[in-house]
C-alpha cells in the first residue's frame, strides 16, 4: 500500500491532482478545501495516502496532513459512507468542527454534505462519538463559530479554501461571530 507521496502537482483533473514522482503521474483524489490549498503550488508537496481498493478500482486519496487522514478513515469505516462522501465532508468542514459536531451529537454540519441525511449523520455520530473524543478538542465553541462564519463568508462569494484561511488571521480573542466575519472580509481584501 501507497502511505505517502511527495511530487510536483502537474495538472488538476476535477477533484483530483496529478502528482509527478519519479516520472510517473499518480492521480491523487483530494477535497475541495485541499485543492484550494495546494493548486497553483510549484513546490514539492507531501500527500499523506489511503489507498483504497477494490476488485474493480485502484484509487489514492490524498491529505495535507494525519489527521484529515484519519477522519476520512474512521468515515469510511461506517457502513453508507464511501470515499466520495467522506471527501464531500472534510471539504465542508475541518477536522475539528467535524469531531465537535460529533461530540455534541450535531448532524446539521453532516447534513449539508450531498447525499448524507439525517439517518447517516447519526449513524456517523454514533458510531465515531467515542473515536473523536480522545482527539484534541481543545476550543470547541471556536470551531462552531469558524464553521458559521465560513457558511457567512461562502454565501458572499468566497470558496471555503479563501474563508478558512482569512480567519486563520483572525486573532481568537475575537469570539463574536459577525466580528470574525468582519474581520476575515478585511483580511481577504487586503489580499486582492
């Protein structure tokens, strides 16, 4: 099995990236939140892999860092999730969001996710509300607060990628939902 690839992203095929190592393209799969991130990077970049198998498919999955990695695969550990969906949730939502909603048993930000209903989403929370728990979750009223100011942000225009990472500027003394939003939209014109 593949468990890391390190290579130049040459080309973007949908939600996939090829990545030339050693003269061979390897089509990585990735989430929206990941492309926004690593498109456009002429450097070296380092995917951390799942390979996931079938009797009909040979597919790589690829994520930035451990932890993206072991969200997705503790999703697709659950019977109805498959590696699409699982990738369709980490780009709506970080990782600690996700095991925040998890831990306070909130299926909405799972619900926002095509093709996961209400009955998914608590079969997600159920089965993984023990998993995430020894994750660190060190500021949870944060990471609700980030995921209504993305959904704010997205509403205006912004991709998820662009409302991520201005209100990683964002200093956390700033609690107030509508003042990160504010703040994030100064942050990203300063960009533009």
């Amino acid at each position: 099995m593949i468990a890391q690839i390190e290579g130049k992203i040459v080309g973007i095929k949908g939600n996939a990236v090829i990545v030339m190592v050693g003269g061979i393209g390897y089509r990585v799969a990735v989430s929206s939140y990941t492309l926004g991130k690593v498109a456009g990077k002429q450097e070296n970049i380092l995917f951390h892999i799942h390979t996931h198998v079938r009797e009909d498919m040979f597919a790589l999955y690829g994520f930035l860092n451990e932890e993206e990695l072991t969200m997705f695969e503790l999703l697709i550990s659950i019977s109805g999730i498959g590696p699409k969906v699982a990738l369709s949730i980490l780009s709506i939502a970080d990782v600690k969001t996700i095991c925040t909603a998890i831990v306070n048993k909130d299926p909405s930000i799972l619900t926002r996710v095509s093709g996961v209903g209400k009955k998914t989403a608590e079969r997600v929370i159920i089965e993984l509300q023990n998993k995430v728990g020894d994750m660190d979750l060190a500021d949870q009223s944060s990471a609700l607060i980030d995921q209504d100011a993305i959904e704010a942000l997205t509403s205006l225009g912004y991709s998820v990628t662009e409302a991520r990472e201005g209100l990683k500027m964002v200093p956390a003394s700033i609690t107030d939902v509508s003042a990160r939003i504010r703040q994030t939209l100064k942050n990203l014109g300063k960009k533009n």
